[in-house]
C-alpha cells in the first residue's frame, strides 16, 4: 500500500523548509527489523485524520535510525519506535514511543497549538538552556586509577541476575560487552563472582529459546528476565560480539556447548547474512514469528526472514573480528578468508582515502562516525594478527591520523561526528560517547604497541581520563571502558614472531600463539622481506629460523622457537601475573 504520507529525508534543506513554512518537524525514528514500527506506519500513520493534521501542521521526516545513528542519538529514545517532535529549527521539544491514532491525533493538536501560540517562549528557553550549556567550563581530566576497573565489576555483580543470568529484572538483553568484561577478570584475577556472571549467562542463554537452535545465532532480547520470551530479530552487530564471549568461554573453561553456539552463530553468519558475491554482511534479519518457532521441517516450507541488506561498516568490521577469532580458535580457515572477501569489501567500498562511511546501499554514505572509525581499526588490527601482513596496519594508521585530527576534543575525548557547519539544531553539538571512545582508545592502545607508535597509546589515556568523573554513572553498560582502562594498567603480552611469514614453521607458531585464550594478548608478524621498517622500530633480530620474542608491555619476559616453548612461555608469564 502506498503510504499517504510524504516522509522527508533529514537535511538542513528539511529543516530551511520547516522554516519558511513556520512548521514543527514530525520526525518517526525506525529501525529495519522493527515489527511495531511497521505496525505503527500501517496503523496510527495511515488514519485519515492524522493523515490530514500531518499534511496541514508538520513537515514529516522518516529517519532509518541504523542509516543514521548520529541522528537517533540526539533524538531517539532508546526503543523504536520514537516519534520525535522538533522545531522548525531542529531542537527536540519532546518523544513518544507507539501511539494508536487517537492519542496520536490529539498529540498533533497539542503540539500545533503549543508551538503556534507559544513559539516565542519556546524559542527562548531553548536558547538560554544551550547558552548556559555552552557556557560550563571543561571539567579537568583526573588520572586513571586501577580501582576504576574494580568499581565497573562491582556494578556488573550488582546488576547480575543470580536466577537466570543477565542483568536486571526486566527485558533481558546479552550485553556481551559485559560477558567479554567478566571473563577477562576470570582469566586475570581468578575473580569468582565474575566467573559465575560469565558461565550463569551462557548456560541460560543457550537453553532458552533466545538461541535459535535451527538457523544458529541469538535473538535480539526477551521480554522477559527468563530468556523464554523472544524479540525474534536478529542483529549482525550483536551476534558477532556475542561470538566472540563463547568463542573465548570456550577457550576458558573448554565446554563443548560453548563451541556449538559459537559454530551456530557463524553458521548464520554465513549462510544467510554473507552475500556471497561481495562477501559483506546485511545488516539485520526480521523477526518473523512464525518461522522462527517451527522446526527444521516447518521452516524449509516457509520463506525465510527478510534481510536488510544494507552493509554497515562497524557490524561487518565486527564481524570480521568475529569470524577471524572463529578460524583460530575452532581451526577453520575458510573463515579467515570469507573474513578477509567482507574486510576487502569494507575498504573497497567504505572508505576512500580521506573518509570511513558508515553504510553501504549500492554507493557509500555518511562519513565520519567516530564508531565505524574504532571498529575498523579493530578490525584491520585483527586481520594483521591473523594472517601475518603487518601492511594491515597502514590503513589503520591512516584511520586514526584522520580521528584524531578530525575528532578529538579540547577536553579529552573524540566527538562522535564531524563538524558540519551547515547542520542545525542538536545536529550543530557534537556529543562524546564513552562507549565509543572506549572502543577507539582499545584500538589505539593495540595500534600503538603494533605500529611502535607511542603518540596513538597517549590519545588513548587521555581520551580514557576524559570519562574519568563520570563512568559510574553508567553502571555495567561501560564495560567496554572497564576494559579499555584495564588494558592500562594489565598490559598486554605482547607476542612478536621474526622470520618468514609464508614458512611453515612461523605459520604454526602464529596458530599457537592465536588459538589459546590470553586476556589482552597482542600477536604481530615481522617478515624481514617485507617489514624492514617495523623490525628496526621493534629493535628485534632476525635468526634463521621464525622466533617469538614474548614481552609485557614494553618489558621483554622471554623467546620461544617451537610450540611447545611458546606455549609454556605464555603460561609461566601469565601464572606469575596472576598472583602479583
């Protein structure tokens, strides 16, 4: 059905419009897997009279909140749908979720009449509120403390559910961050609380109908804290992190079942989300209730969910991340290399030498997200570790040259878009996201140790030091930042193999070195062919044969040339750290 409704994009020549015209903007924030954003569109959206009120009062604008995430950021809810409503000028005046067409209807009335007799008053707090907003002095950075790694355990184990694993009482989502965040201080510090966060969450999540146990992967959330109420979409970016906490549980506590959930998800990951032309991931699959609840038999007969094919450049660097973990721990090679086709895909299509887009649709758009940035530098991180090619880590650098000269805030920090001097309204202010910093300050300090470039480790801090005051605030949803803080001050081991990269020797001795589970672990390659540069940075020898130099931090602890001498070079450094 053809919707009456002439949606608008969100543009500054959107809001001029809603200008000249004296309108509020009507903004419906929606996301691709969303059923009751559908439901809302064919429902309260199409009855005639809030047809007509929309038509005569409002420019209405219809924003795709994964397409633009800087845009539902300054004015979504956090759940979809969000309607928001807008000054002309694009300044948020207030949000609601779903609405039925009589309540909409009346919300329209409302609106027209405040800003029609009230626009002025409106208008001038507006004003005085972003004035007095601009006006607060930076805070000054404090320093980063150990205790801050122990606070966001503290807020993990309070919020933890001991029942049914997860956090809170209510609508139970993964947080895989959170699990990442546990198990490494299982594997550091022995912690038991963290330990049952970690195994409590995954038994319960692969026994409830959360895990789709036919296609592979994990739904979105349930609705209710027992897991056995599924949303039934699924989201590329979650599964792929949700891969990487059974990926690295198995590696840990060694339970086949944690391998089976792994292999499930990167079933899915392969056989419906890869486009096997391009090798990139869609974005998303529909929930379609009534496939997911049949069987393997019930579903051959049906079609299967819709995709949202759009390519976004952080759940497809994600799942480059994922999938390469995937090969070295389960000894897959195949998915290395459907990893590199979609990493291929990204830089081909994605980036262009001055800029990272967030989504591909048949051309690149938006550029700039501080998050695509981070991700990809992960990415292209992991892919140098995997498969020997320290010229991986070029682009990378390039990428963080860009953040940082582009992003980085008086105050510490990166702001999460790029200055537009054409935009308006909230789209003007440039936020910083805590989680987003956290994820680009982990891929500088791994860049960093990398590219024997000290500059990247210091931005890092700094940009860590700029939430110091303030990640408490956030509870266990910061732990991504708990672990960027504990990177800091549990370095990494850093393994540093010399010798020729295509030798069978080297190649086991990667494979050794990637598929055991070490919290906060850095390997790196040097071919002396190839990497002239790096190996005089790093100050290493060359010998006949590949060797690992085995260092913590910039401390050098030991040299293995077999395996076996890795293996037991790892343990006897980790077990000492363990107990100092």
């Amino acid at each position: 059905m053809k919707h009456p409704i002439r949606w608008q994009h969100f543009e500054p020549a959107t809001l001029k419009a809603a200008a000249a015209a004296d309108r509020p903007v009507l903004m419906l924030l929606t996301a691709p897997w969303c059923q009751h954003c559908r439901d809302l569109l064919a429902t309260s959206f199409a009855d005639p009279q809030v047809v007509t009120a929309i038509q005569e009062g409002f420019v209405p604008v219809l924003v795709d909140a994964e397409r633009r995430p800087d845009v539902n950021q300054r004015y979504g809810t956090g759940g979809w749908p969000t309607i928001a409503w807008l000054t002309p000028e694009g300044e948020l005046l207030a949000h609601d979720n779903f609405l039925d067409a009589e309540t909409l209807r009346s919300r329209l009335e409302r609106v027209r009449a405040a800003w029609q007799k009230g626009k002025a008053e409106i208008q001038r707090g507006l004003r005085e509120l972003w004035s007095h907003q601009s006006e607060r002095p930076p805070a000054p950075r404090g320093k980063l403390r150990r205790e801050m790694v122990e606070d966001i355990a503290a807020a993990i184990y309070e919020k933890f559910d001991h029942r049914h694993g997860g956090f809170g009482d209510g609508s139970k989502f993964p947080h895989p961050e959170a699990i990442d965040f546990a198990l490494v201080q299982v594997s550091k510090r022995s912690d038991e609380r963290m330990r049952e966060v970690v195994t409590l969450t995954l038994d319960r999540m692969l026994d409830s109908p959360l895990h789709d146990l036919v296609d592979g992967g994990f739904f979105r959330f349930s609705r209710t804290p027992d897991w056995h109420t599924p949303n039934y979409e699924k989201l590329l970016d979650q599964n792929a992190l949700v891969l990487r906490a059974y990926l690295e549980a198995f590696q840990v506590f060694g339970k086949e079942s944690y391998r089976r959930a792994a292999e499930g998800i990167v079933r899915w990951m392969t056989t419906m989300m890869r486009d096997p032309h391009s090798g990139a991931f869609a974005g998303s699959q529909d929930g379609d209730v009534d496939y997911f609840v049949g069987d393997a038999e019930d579903r051959a007969r049906r079609q299967p969910p819709a995709l949202d094919r759009t390519v976004y450049c952080h759940a497809n660097a994600l799942a480059v991340s994922g999938l390469l973990k995937a090969a070295a721990v389960l000894q897959r090679p195949e998915w290395r290399e459907q990893a590199m086709a979609s990493l291929q895909f990204v830089r081909d299509n994605l980036t262009d030498g001055q800029s990272v887009y967030h989504y591909w649709d048949g051309t690149y758009h938006l550029p700039g997200l501080l998050s695509d940035q981070a991700h990809l530098i992960r990415a292209l991180i992991d892919a140098s570790q995997n498969t020997g090619d320290a010229d991986l880590l070029l682009p990378a650098e390039a990428i963080a040259e860009r953040a940082i000269a582009r992003h980085k805030a008086p105050n510490g920090g990166f702001f999460d878009i790029l200055h537009e001097p054409a935009e308006q309204g909230s789209m003007r202010r440039r936020n910083r996201s805590i989680l987003d910093n956290a994820t680009m300050a982990e891929s500088l300090v791994r860049l960093s140790y990398l590219s024997r470039r000290p500059e990247f480790y210091e931005e890092a801090v700094r940009a860590l030091e700029a939430f110091r005051d303030d990640y408490k605030e956030y509870g266990y949803y910061v732990a991504g930042y708990g672990r960027a803080v504990d990177l800091i001050f549990y370095e990494p081991l850093f393994l540093t193999i010399v010798g020729d990269r295509d030798s069978e020797a080297l190649i086991e001795l990667r494979r050794t070195a990637l598929a055991t589970y070490v919290p906060s672990r850095i390997v790196q390659t040097l071919d002396p062919r190839h990497d002239p540069v790096l190996i005089g940075r790093s100050g290493l020898p060359v010998e006949e044969r590949p060797v690992v130099h085995l260092t913590v931090g910039h401390q050098h602890r030991a040299v293995a040339r077999t395996p076996q001498e890795l293996l037991a070079a790892i343990d006897s450094i980790e077990r000492s750290r363990r107990t100092t």
